[in-house]
C-alpha cells in the first residue's frame, strides 16, 4: 500500500474514531470574532476571565498567540455548549489552530483520544511504523498541566483537573510542539 495513501487513511479512521466515541454535539453557533470588551472581566493580567465565561476565546488572547506565532493573529468563537467551547485563532501567515475547552470529563476524553490514536495507528501498520508514529502517535509531555500529549498532525491534549484542553493544530509551522508548548501555558495559567 502508498505510505502517502495509508497515512491519509490512518487521519481519517483517527477522526471516525474519535467521532464515534465523542458524545453528541450541538450543531456549530454562529462564528463570531472574539475581540476584548468594555467592561468585560479581566483578571490580574488584564485577560478576559476564563472560569467565568467558561469560552475557549478567554483562555489564550490574541497578542499571545500574535506573539508566540509570530504573525498578527485574530480569533473567533466557534462551537459552545454547557460541557465545552471552541475558538478558532488564524494568523496572517496562515498558521492556524483550533483550541477545544472540555470544561468537565477530562479524563474520560484523553482515555478515547489514546484509545482512537493508537487504533488508527494499528490499521495502517502499527506503531513500530516511524511515518505512522510521527503523524498519528501521541507523545507524552512532562511538566505540563497534570497531563499533556503532543501529536504534531492531528490533535494534541493538555489535561488540568478535570478540564481537557484540546489543540487541533495540524495548521502550525514549524517549530509546532515549541509554539503548542507556549500555546498551552497560557491556556493553563487561566483555568
């Protein structure tokens, strides 16, 4: 079998997974561009307060991800229920990445993506596959949140608690683990 076309259909059968094992979600809200406020809370360092608002926009602003990416970025609010929120951050680079809040469940959630990541993995040659593993293969991070996981193409997770921050971040360049690294601790230092 094509390495291109197995590596293709390991991403796909991640994401069928993944959505089999997801619970329901409400369809997405309308898009909107997330920008600060008048009178909005802000804590200590001047960010919109996350616990109140419980969005993902809240959790990282866009002068950190303007300057950890190196390009002036924007962000918009995408999908937000009760359980979980979405925010969209694109530069105009065209570097982006998709920051997914699971508010409650975490453990629960990294368990299915491990789960997901590493059938997908088995389906197009196992983990022993160095291609396979580098695109599809979670890798543990130490010293970040209470557990982390990089993968550079599909999605990588930092656990706080029982909040799961989710980066789907197959749109950043290199260096992408250093950029989702800062990415994350400022993510964390809001929750």
């Amino acid at each position: 079998m094509n390495r291109g076309f197995a590596i293709c259909a390991a991403q796909l059968s991640l994401v069928g997974i993944l959505a089999a094992c997801s619970p329901g979600e409400p369809p997405p809200s309308e898009t909107v561009v997330a920008s600060p406020m008048a009178g909005e809370a802000r804590d200590a360092g001047g960010a919109p307060e996350a616990r109140a608002a419980r969005e993902a926009c809240s959790l990282i602003t866009v002068e950190e991800a303007t300057k950890i990416l190196g390009s002036p970025a924007t962000a918009s609010a995408g999908r937000s229920s009760q359980d979980r929120s979405a925010c969209d951050y694109v530069t105009q680079s065209y570097q982006s990445f998709t920051l997914e809040a699971i508010w409650s469940g975490a453990e629960d959630e990294i368990k299915t993506a491990r789960t997901a990541a590493e059938a997908a993995a088995r389906q197009v040659g196992g983990t022993e596959d160095k291609v396979v593993d580098e695109v599809m293969g979670l890798r543990r991070v130490d010293g970040l949140g209470d557990e982390a996981y990089f993968a550079r193409r599909t999605m990588s997770y930092v656990r706080k608690g029982d909040v799961l921050l989710v980066f789907h971040m197959s749109g950043l360049d290199e260096p992408a683990r250093e950029n989702w690294e800062a990415l994350a601790r400022a993510a964390l230092a809001r929750l």
